[in-house]
C-alpha cells in the first residue's frame, strides 16, 4: 500500500500558501472543464500530431484522453515521468516504461473513476493502482508507437531473442492446461501466471527439491517478466537441460518445428551430465514440455467433433471410422499408450485457433518469486560455498591522470515589472567552464567537456595496431552531479558503473584510447567535501595556501557572466550567512579580479575558484596515493590508489593481502541469501522508544562515544573458516542449552570453536528483564528496524552465538533453535591486522602526519563490503537506435529510463544475479560491536544510571554517572572503560566555541531527532548546540530558531516535544539540487514539515 500526497507544487517548486494553492487547482479545474468541449474532431487532431506530451497543458490532455490515445497505439510503447513524494517529503522524479496494453487502459480508467484527475492528500493506493498512480501524477509522457520502433530498427535488429513468460493466450477447449499455466478465462490465465513460468516448471517438476528451487529463484531478479534462455546458463545449480523452441507457423499444412538448445549452465562445463529437465518454449513461454496422450488427430478435429461426448472423453484418439461410426485410439507402444510432446500440441492448438490470442494479460502487476524467509537446514550446502584463493588485482595502467571541475549557471534573477522586485528562477544548470590539472599546480580553463577530449584526441588518438591502446583517467569529486553534463554529449558512453543513484564511473571508447571518469569522492569518507580535503591530506604550510574558496554559485547568471562586471555588495547577498565583505574582497584579491572598491572581474574571480578547487583535489588524491604506497612498501604489498573505485574496495584488499580471509570460504545463493538475513546494523534510539524532556536545573549531560567501534569489534573477533555445515538434530538440542552455548567464546582457547548462525523462536520467560534499550528487533511497515521488548514470539529470528548469547545474559530471553550453520574453525589475523592499523594511525597523528588519514579510512570501511548486497540491475548509455532496439527485445526488463541531449539513459534489470560475500564475517562483525555498547549500557541500566538516546556508537549519559559506571565496568569486566584505545570510550560532545564541559538542557524525540545545549563557559554564558534532525539541515533549523523561537534551540525542539508541527526551508542556507531526467536544478524553495504525533507507548507521560 502507498499513501499518496497532496502535490502542492508548482511547477518544480513548493506551494506553502494553501490560498495559492487551491487558486492553482481551481485553475487545473478549469482547465479540465475546458478539455471536455473539444470536439472529437479536434480531440483526434492532437492524438494524431502529438507523440509527446510535456507542458502543463499537453500533460492535461493526455489524462483527459489517456484511454482513448492508447488504444491507437497497442503494443507501443510508453515512457512516462511522475512526480514522487517518499516518506520524508522528498520530492523525486521517476521514469517508467510501459508496453502500452488494453489492460493499462483499464487500470487507469479504473484509477480515475475512483480518485479523479486532482489527487487529495489522505488517500490511499495498493500495489495494483501503481499503474494509474503512474499516469495520473505523470509530468511528461512519450508515446513510441509499434511502427516506429521497427522503422527505425529496421535491417539492424538481430536474431530474435528467446525468452520466457506469459503465454498470451486462453484455452477455449475443455482440455486442462492449467498445468501449463494456459487458462479457459481471463481471469484464470491472469491468475495461473502470477507465477514466472520457467520458476513455475521447476516447481512442478518433480527434479528438483524445494531448497534447490528456492536456491535458483533468489538467482532471478525480483519481479522478473521475461528470462532468456541464453541467461538460463548463468544460474547455478539448474543442472543441464534441454529447450525445444517452437515456431509457430499459422498454416495448418506445414510440420511441427523446433530448435533444440541444450542449456549447460557454467558451473557445469566439463561433467558431462545427462539433461535433468525438458522444457519447452512457445510464444516466449516455457512449459514442462512432457508427453502427453492428446494426439494431433485430436486437435486437428476438434471444431469437427467437439459436441460428441466420445469423443471430448478420448484425446488419444487417431482416426474416425465411419463404417463403424466410432473413435479408433492410436496405438500403444511398448505396451503403454501413445504419446505426444506437449509443444506438438500447443502448437497445433494455436494453428487451429483452439488457443485464443488475448491482450488482456496485466504483465506489470506480474507477481515474481517471493522472497521469503530461509532457514538453515540445506540438503547439499556445500554447493553455495567456495573456498577463497585470493587472486591479486590486475594493476591498471594509466598513461595520465587528469583532475577537473566544472562550474554552472543555475538560473537567471527576473525582476518583476509592477513592484520591481528580483526574483531568482531557477532553470536546468549549465556548465560554462572547466577546469583541469594534471600535477595539481598547472591549470587549464576550457569552455566545456568538448575542448578537454579535442584536446586528448590529439595526443592519445593516433591508433597504432602495434602498440597496445591508451587509457586516461579523469577524476570529478561527486561525479554523480558532474557526469550529467557529459552524458548529454554526443559521446558513446560504456560500462557504466553505478551504486544506487551515485555514478561511480563510465568510460568513452575513442579512437586509439579510451576516457575513464572515475567520482574521487568514493576514496574518501562520506563527508569529504573538497572543503574538507586540505585538513585530511595537507601540512600546516600547505592548508594556509590552498582551501575552498567564497562563491556566489547563484550570483553568477549568463547576463552578469557576459557584462563581466561583478557587485560586490550584490553578491554578497548570495554567499552564506556572516560572511563580510572584506572577507570577499580578499577573496577577489587573492584572484587577482578586483576592479575597484566594489568591482570584480567575474571571468577572472571563477577561473580562480575552479583552479583552486582542482588542485586542492589533485593534490589530496596524489598524496594520498603516495602515502599509500610508502606505508605498505615495508611490508611488501604493493598498493596502487587508482585500482580501487572505492575506500572500501582498497580496505578490503588490504585484508586479503595481509591472509585475514586465509582458509575462509565465499557463500552464495541459499546460504548466502539466509546469512543476509542476520545483517542487523546499529541500534539507534531514545529511552524506551519514548521521547525524554532534560531541562531541570543541574542537568549535566555527556555524550559517550566509543573509540573506532568497528575496528574495536575486529581487534576482539576472528573470520570463521572451512566449510560451512548445517546443524542437525543432536547439535541443535545441544545447543538449545544455555551453558553449552556459552561455551562458545571470542577467545583462541575458547572450549568450542564453533561459530554459529541460528533460526531461532524467542520467548520471554519469568525471568525476562524488560530494557530501557532492548536487544530485540525487527522491521515495522514502514521498512524501519525497531528495538522492543514487545517482540513477537511466534516468529523466527536470526542470531549468531554472539547476539543470542547477550540476548540471554543481558535480557534472559529463552530461545528454542529451528535451525542453523555453523563454521568449524578461526582465522585470528584480522586482529593483528586492525591492532597495527590503529597504532599505526595513533603514531603518525602525534607527528602530524596527513599519511594518518589512510588509516583512519580503511578502518572505518574495513567491513561494509562483506555484506554489501546484490546489485541486481545496470545502467546503460544508449543512442535511440541501440534504445528502439533493447526496448523490442527487453522492454519489461527496462526499470526506469531517462531521455537527455538524444541520449536515452537506461537502468536495466539484470535476469540473472548472484555474488559471493564474506556475509558471515559481517555479521559478526555487527554483533561484536553491539556486545560492546550492551555490556555498558546494561551496566549502567543494572544499577540505576539513566542513558537517554543511543546511536549506533554513542549513548547520552548523565556526567556524575560516569564515574559510577567506570569503577563498576572495571569490576565487572576487569578492563578499563575510559581512555583513547580500541574498545574504550571518551566523552565526544564538540564545539567550534570551545571545550564542551556538558550538556544543561537536551529534548529527546525520536531516533535521529534530538537537540543538546552544550556548555562551553557557564560563568561567561557561552553556549552552542549540538543538533540531529533526519532530513533537515542544521542551517534550516538554525534559521527556524532565529526566525520564530529566538535563537534557542531547545524551544524550538520542545515545540516538537508537545507534537506540534514545524516547516522548514532546506534552501533557507544552501542550495539543494533537485534531479529532473539528466537535468540538475535548483529548488527555489523546500519545505519539510515535521510533527512527532504521541505514540501509543507515550500517551501517559
């Protein structure tokens, strides 16, 4: 289900004041009303001349008469953009790409009919309604009608791509084909093919157990429609088997034919093993392609003899004899009855029309392979796992490296000509220079992208068969913003690499060598902006000469650009909040473009921002790099920055050069799949779920960080190795034991050195201790991870020995085990490992050294790509003629489509998809470093010291508890608690003001929702804030407190507290770019309302 929003938007923009926005409907109103008095004459008209419907106008139309111009063009195609408002209120655009079919008709009409043109808020949609939700908040649509696509295709289209689904027909005989998923009403055959049809031959079978189709289904992309057969030898543990594909030929006098393909999936190369199944494919479906006693005579006669009983009892029949007016059966072979290859029959049936052609099939509504819940019993588990034999990367060369920026226009001030007013409108950002660095001190300025690749051609471009091609790598810093100006190019674009919405890399293929552009922001931690390089990598000499500079981004229009006479005092209207003007001029100075007192030289002052920022970046990626390879060289690794995309990729490597993974075993499909289910992250949220007022005099809070909480759970741990092995029967009873459990320990001379992943069912028992912050969790309806003691019982979970064991210790939770794995054996260097990386750090921090920083990355990234999940779709670059064509061959496998500068950016649903992790490792890895923060926050709990919020790594803690808590901890778990090291912790509340002593005031609302008045100087009342709000920036609340509770943070959350709502503007200190296709705008205005209603759990405080 899906609620939908009430779209107050204008254009691009939000509509605050609710007067302008009921004008605004009221106008849409009329808008409508004015539609219906066309004629029909005129109404065809536009169908016939308009193929693309963009303005307010044409949008209008298309939903007026949306069914009647689909029905012209069935089996078109229809890419549509809609507007979209996710949980947070962020406003999106997506794209869909729909075959256009009487049943899409329906469900728009049927959309309509119940919620009208004009959407309200308050109203809700099913998952069947997505379709019409789709058409009826659509902003731009383009219709590809059947003809065009093959026109423009025509003579370049490859062989016909053999793939399976729905089979477009229903049966008008009384012969059952359900079987085959074939049914006698619409209905029934919409219902029979909820199911994907080659999982749905696999289930019927009778090959292949429940555990191998379940093994195979998580290999198939979710909510799959087609899969190829030339994909079929992607999937592991399909076995061999054949493919008989038949040609349906309309005549009734030609033979049956089919192409035979033998389908050897790749982990079966080489066994020569006997085909396991036989299926058949008709019409792009697949069927068991079993024999059958239905002979041809049967259904060649049909119509003839239908309406006689003997004959509709006998389908086996081969001829009539009329001398003796009865049915003969064919005879038997070998003593059983004749048969027939069901795709024989289907054939024949299509021929003679006995199979009626339908368009009525709801293929987006297709319902593909639940994902459901695996437990730990697996008849063969050692086919999802591999042992790990570490094969060192490929260095990639490159012969130059490259560093570049752009800047952009992002919209043009329009003064109103009755008040005389300046308003800024926004429009789709524009790139106007570009700035490049080879060695990070000589720049050139280049006009766009086009200049820098002329540039390139003329020294990599001159091809040489006799010498291996070139390659140049070109560094952006956020490159998922930069690369919209490149793609839109006339530039073929290949191997796209994408996570998400974030581009990683892409690749242009020139003459002689290739381009390779690569997002640096990647190497980094998630906050590395090009402000933040210079501290990261820098000396002290060099952060006073190169740091981010003063821009007045929105100052710069194309009008002021080509005047090239810049205001000084107009422009600083536009750089952020406290900056002065002599701050600006010497700014301006520095770039050598002051003209005079209030003058400066536009050209001149960019130029020099963009060079300053491109070397602060190839600066900081060359040291990097350097220090990389100085670090690692006495140790024998060679370590080379540019083979890594990511931070993670390069931590992870390091690891296995350093044998942490020695002797482990990589798991897929099955295993992999019910290791994934214990990835649980970070325990975030306030006491009791409930929100917590601190405002009473000598509240002294501190926030209570724990040291590199990771790296802290890998220096106490292992990675468990060999072979993973299913419990059986004796060692789940065993285990079901508390006390053999606990004899399961992180230590190396732990009594059993088994690790363990368990279903388990949960019970709370006479002895349960209810917590402040419980243990337990699941996920809620809205998709968000909840700790509670209320947990269901009658449900699994999924725990390794670590989180099972504190759930019994710390919560003594009774638990029954259903099912499970374990690992025999340990690998310990990961502790080594991170123990020299952290001491490593710690030394070259007190030297000051910027080579720290490597450090300090690797061990905040070393485990996230153990459990990284599977990326089950790619993005391609297309022109339209490679677009028309995948859209003939793969349309249902397109998921969202983007048209900019005739380039069609296309993100594919991939058919096939699975990968092998270290999924174990980080889950252990999770549990440890919960164990961690249990063992003090229980501590502190046990003996009446309140903790009021928890993130992940950090509790919020009354200060005089500290010194309670430490002598306690020591006692109990004979290790020191404060300090600087691994598995410690310190007090992190941070100012910019000064040493924060305490927090005096702090208001709890909800996880990631919190403020703290931080104390700097009582007796001088110097005071500074330490704000969370998820989905607001500190700049909108800031400008909020101002605005409307006098500067005082604390009103304004305790406005929040009583669950009243609040708006902020997210532009109200920095711009915010809203992604439209391939275009990049600037929102002129963002308003986020929050409210925090009581929860059901907070009624009585």
């Amino acid at each position: 289900m899906r609620r939908l929003q009430r779209l107050k938007y204008e254009g691009n923009n939000f509509i605050e004041d609710e007067d302008k926005y009921n004008q605004i409907q009221a106008t849409q109103k009329d808008l409508y009303d004015e539609l219906r008095t066309l004629t029909p004459e005129q109404v065809q008209m536009v169908i016939n001349q308009v193929h693309t419907y963009e303005n307010a106008n044409q949008v209008a139309f298309f939903r007026m008469y949306c069914p009647l111009i689909l029905k012209q063009y069935i089996k078109g195609r229809l890419i549509v953009t809609y507007r979209t408002i996710g949980k947070d209120g962020q406003v999106d655009f997506k794209t869909k790409n729909f075959e256009i079919r009487s049943q899409m008709i329906r469900d728009f009409n049927d959309f309509i009919k119940k919620y009208g043109n004009l959407i309200s808020e308050d109203q809700i949609v099913g998952s069947d309604e997505q379709n019409g939700l789709s058409l009826a908040q659509a902003i731009s649509v383009q219709i590809i009608p059947l003809q065009e696509l093959k026109d423009t295709v025509a003579g370049d289209m490859q062989r016909k791509r053999r793939k399976g689904a729905y089979l477009n027909y229903i049966n008008t005989t009384p012969l059952d084909l359900s079987k085959y998923q074939i049914g006698n009403t619409i209905e029934e055959h919409n219902k029979l093919s909820e199911v994907q049809c080659f999982i749905h031959c696999l289930r019927i079978s009778g090959v292949y157990t429940k555990e191998e189709v379940n093994n195979i289904e998580l290999q198939i992309s979710q909510d799959l429609k087609y899969l190829a057969v030339l994909n079929l030898r992607k999937i592991k543990g399909l076995g061999c088997i054949i493919v008989n594909d038949y040609n349906v030929v309309q005549r009734a006098d030609r033979n049956i034919n089919s192409t035979t393909v033998q389908v050897t999936p790749e982990d079966c190369v080489g066994l020569d093993l006997p085909p396991k199944l036989r299926l058949g494919l008709i019409e792009n479906h697949y069927f068991l392609n079993e024999q059958v006693q239905i002979s041809a005579w049967w259904i060649n006669h049909y119509n003839q003899y239908k309406n006689d009983p003997r004959f509709i009892r006998n389908t086996n029949i081969k001829l009539f004899r009329e001398s003796t007016n009865c049915f003969v059966t064919r005879d038997k072979v070998n003593g059983q009855p004749a048969t027939t290859y069901m795709g024989e029959i289907l054939t024949l049936m299509i021929r003679q029309k006995l199979l009626q052609p339908i368009d009525d099939m709801n293929i987006h509504n297709y319902k593909q392979v639940s994902k459901q819940l695996i437990g730990g019993s697996f008849n063969d588990i050692s086919q999802y796992q591999k042992e790990f034999n570490y094969v060192p990367r490929k260095d990639v060369s490159f012969d130059r490296v490259l560093f570049a920026d752009f800047e952009t226009f992002t919209g043009e001030d329009h003064i109103d000509e009755t008040t005389g007013e300046v308003q800024r409108i926004s429009t789709a950002h524009e790139p106007f220079m570009l700035c490049y660095t080879e060695d990070g001190e000589n720049v050139t300025t280049a006009r766009s992208i086009h200049y820098l690749i002329r540039y390139l051609d003329k020294h990599h471009g001159s091809y040489d068969s006799s010498t291996p091609k070139q390659s140049v790598l070109i560094y952006f810093h956020n490159l998922s913003y930069d690369c919209k100006f490149i793609l839109t190019t006339k530039y073929a674009i290949s191997d796209v690499i994408q996570q998400g919405t974030k581009q990683l890399a892409f690749t242009i293929y020139r003459k002689g060598y290739s381009i390779v552009f690569r997002d640096s922001y990647r190497l980094f931690s998630p906050d590395a902006s090009i402000s933040k390089l210079p501290s990261m990598f820098f000396s002290i000499e060099d952060q006073q000469k190169y740091y981010k500079e003063l821009f007045p981004y929105d100052y710069y229009t194309k009008l002021r650009y080509l005047k090239n006479l810049g205001d000084i005092n107009n422009a600083l209207k536009y750089l952020p909040t406290g900056t002065t003007k002599e701050d600006f001029t010497k700014a301006i100075n520095r770039a050598e473009a002051l003209l005079d007192d209030n003058t400066f030289d536009m050209h001149q002052y960019c130029k020099f921002y963009c060079e300053q920022d491109v070397k602060i970046l190839a600066k900081a990626v060359m040291i990097f790099r350097n220090n990389l390879r100085q670090q690692y060289e006495p140790l024998n690794i060679q370590l080379d920055l540019y083979n890594y995309l990511t931070i993670s990729s390069l931590a992870m490597d390091v690891q296995y050069k350093l044998g942490c993974f020695n002797g482990c075993y990589k798991v897929s499909g099955l295993l992999r799949h019910f290791l994934q289910q214990f990835v649980i992250g970070g325990r975030c949220m306030t006491q009791q779920n409930r929100r917590v007022l601190k405002t009473e005099p000598n509240t002294q809070i501190v926030d209570f960080d724990a040291v590199s909480l990771y790296p802290s759970a890998m220096r106490v741990m292992y990675y468990p190795t060999g072979p993973a092995s299913s419990l059986n029967t004796e060692q789940i009873a065993f285990y079901n034991n508390p006390s053999n459990l606990f004899n399961i320990t992180l230590d190396q001379d732990s009594p059993d050195q088994k690790t363990l992943y368990l279903e388990v069912k949960l019970k709370r028992g006479q002895q349960f201790i209810p917590r402040q912050f419980p243990l337990v969790s699941t996920i809620d309806d809205d998709g968000v991870r909840q700790f509670s003691n209320n947990f269901d019982e009658s449900i699994s979970y999924f725990y390794d020995q670590v989180s099972l064991q504190d759930l019994v210790e710390f919560q003594h939770i009774e638990y029954q085990i259903v099912s499970g794995v374990y690992f025999q054996q340990r690998n310990y260097t990961i502790r080594d490992v991170v123990q020299q990386m952290f001491n490593k750090r710690v030394e070259l921090k007190k030297q000051e050294n910027p080579a720290q920083i490597i450090y300090k990355l690797m061990l905040n990234s070393a485990y996230g790509k153990m459990i990284e999940k599977i990326h089950p779709s790619k993005t391609l670059v297309l022109d339209k003629l490679e677009f028309y064509k995948l859209v003939l061959k793969q349309s249902s496998n397109i998921d969202n489509v983007e048209q900019t500068g005739g380039k069609y950016v296309v993100t594919l649903k991939q058919e096939i998809s699975d990968q092998s992790t270290f999924t174990f490792g980080g889950v252990l890895v999770l549990s440890v470093s919960k164990r961690i923060m249990n063992q003090v926050m229980c501590t502190a709990e046990d003996n009446n010291l309140s903790i009021y919020y928890q993130d992940t790594d950090s509790m919020q803690i009354d200060k005089v508890s500290l010194d309670i808590l430490e002598t306690i901890y020591q006692t109990k778990y004979n290790r020191k608690l404060v300090g600087s090291s691994m598995g410690q912790f310190h007090s992190d509340f941070q100012s910019k003001l000064g040493k924060v002593q305490y927090a005096d005031q702090a208001v709890y609302i909800s996880k990631k929702v919190y403020c703290a008045r931080l104390v700097i100087d009582a007796s001088k009342h110097i005071y500074d804030y330490h704000v969370r709000m998820k989905g607001v920036s500190d700049g909108a609340i800031s400008v909020q407190a101002d605005n409307n509770f006098q500067g005082d943070f604390i009103k304004l959350y305790q406005y929040l507290y009583i669950a009243k709502p609040i708006k902020f503007d997210l532009c109200a200190t920095k711009p915010i770019f809203e992604y439209k296709g391939y275009q990049v705008f600037t929102k002129g205005s963002f308003i986020r309302q929050l409210q925090f209603p009581v929860r059901d759990n907070e009624k009585q405080q």
